[in-house]
C-alpha cells in the first residue's frame, strides 16, 4: 500500500507543538533529536509493559507485531488472522477510503503518587531533570489514545504542575471519612466477632482522623498481633488504642476520654486506655452536659 508522507495521530501532536520536530519525523526519522531520553523511554516502556498485561486479560490471539511503516504486511497479517477464526486479534491493522487504522487494545493506565514526576515547574528546590521529566509527561499525556483510560491518584494535589489538571477531564475528591463511616469501615475489617462489635465505638474514636487506608492497616496489625503473640484480641485492641492515645498531649487524651464517655464506655475502661483520671473524666463529662443545657 504506498503510503508516501500520510496524516497520523502522532504527526498531528508533532507537528502542534513544532514543525521542526514534524519535519525530522517525516524525513528523518532516525535523527537524534528524535531519539527518547532515559526518562521518555521508561515512559514507553511501561506503555508496552500495559499492552502486555491487557494481552493477558484476552488470552489465545495473534499478535501483528510488525513496524508500524509494514502497512501492507500488517493489512496481510490481519487479514489471515481473521480467516484463520483467531478469538482476538492484537493491534490489528485496516484501511478504509484510503484512510490506514491501526487497532489497538483499549487499556487502563493508573500513575498511582503522581505528584512524584507531576511536582510543579516554579519549584526553586527541584533539579532541572524533573522539570524535563513533567514536559515529557505532559507530552506523553497528549499522545494517550482517546479509546484508553488514563487514572492518576495523589495525595498531595497542591504539589502537582497546573499543566497536568489541565490534562484531566474528570476529578474525584476523596475527602477524610466522616465518624459513621469510620464505624462502618472498622466493622467491616473486624468482622462479626463479639469482642470486635464491642470495640467498634473505641476504635472508632482512638482512629477518628484516619484515612480508611490508615485505619484498615491499624485493625490488620492488631489482629495479626493477636495471633503471632497469643494473645487475646481484645488485648491486642486495647494495645492498639493505648498506643495511639497515650503519646498525646494532656489536652488530646482529655478530649479523647470525653468521646470515649459519650460513646458509653465506662469511664473505669476509659482511664484504662488514656491515663485520664476518673475524677477528670467526671468533671469533664458534667461540664460538656452543663455546656448542653447552656445551649439549650
């Protein structure tokens, strides 16, 4: 099929961000200029590495893996897989009024902490090699099929380039749980244990602030520590709560006794686990029902 100086995707991008970059990958494509830095090619390589992985959720077809300039022996490869009865074909090749497709497979790419090559440009402290590893991000972000999904996940949203935002058509804010979610997520990692249930309201105050991430990992490590140490896990559980409540300030540990109140656990327990004396816990509890009243 002669396909002289054609019209690509790739060209297009090219030839939008420099007509210079667009005539090299024309005439001449083997130029050095055109040649990936180690950061642009680890970007292509992971690309591969998901055209693989979505291969394998689509087991048993043929692959044409040929140059991509092999229009005519990528056209004949796919038309014998198709005669053969193949389940699927891997980037297979068509044309149609002149116009060459290449299929590709639809993938699902997530950049998990991607403030971590996404970091902002005006950043004094950053060295020159991560500004260029963003540009090359960003370009790569432009050439991403408009038939695949592209996910990036952060924690730290203020610390990325303004650039990227631009480049995502949708965002998802995950804000922190609220108590009753909390409750339900610790819940659901303890099970339907007697002993479990009954703690549920103390975890759910000794963990209130946590991520569901934070607190899942906090409820697994007093489970396992229950098993590896044969102790109960009710003990593990108080363990858990005691160590997160008694490096606090006097203040945070007074506060935390008066949730622990109000949930209806003893105050005898509660000065179990935060060191708040009893008679503390008392004047606090009459204080926060004389401020009720007050509001009332």
């Amino acid at each position: 099929m002669p396909h002289p100086h054609g019209l690509s995707k790739s060209r297009f991008t090219s030839g939008l961000q420099c007509h210079r970059q667009l005539w090299w990958r024309v005439h001449e494509p083997a130029s050095p200029e055109l040649m990936p830095d180690a950061a642009r090619q680890t970007v292509f390589d992971n690309g591969t590495r998901v055209g693989e992985v979505a291969r394998g959720y689509v087991p048993g077809g043929v692959l044409i893996d040929l140059p991509y300039t092999n229009y005519d022996g990528k056209l004949g490869a796919t038309q014998e897989a198709l005669a053969s009865g193949v389940p699927a074909i891997y980037e297979a090749s068509f044309v149609a009024d002149h116009v060459f497709v290449a299929v590709d497979i639809d993938g699902v790419l997530l950049l998990d902490e991607l403030d971590a090559i996404a970091k902002r440009r005006d950043d004094v402290t950053d060295v020159g090699e991560l500004k260029r590893l963003v540009t090359v991000l960003l370009q790569e972000i432009d050439d991403w099929p408009p038939t695949g999904l592209l996910i990036a996940a952060t924690n730290h949203s203020d610390l990325l380039d303004p650039a990227v935002w631009r480049r995502f058509e949708l965002r998802v804010d995950f804000p922190m749980p609220t108590n009753d979610s909390v409750r339900r997520a610790i819940a659901t990692f303890l099970g339907t244990d007697k002993i479990a249930t009954a703690w549920q309201e103390v975890l759910a105050v000794a963990l209130r602030g946590l991520s569901f991430s934070d607190i899942e990992r906090e409820v697994m490590l007093a489970r396992r520590s229950a098993v590896i140490r044969g102790i109960s896990l009710e003990e593990a559980l108080a363990r858990l709560v005691h160590g997160r409540v008694q490096p606090l300030p006097r203040r945070e540990r007074g506060e935390i006794a008066l949730w622990l109140t109000e949930a209806g656990i003893s105050q005898r327990q509660v000065h179990d686990l935060t060191g708040v004396s009893r008679d503390t816990i008392r004047k606090k509890t009459r204080a926060g029902t004389t401020d009720t009243r007050n509001e009332e």
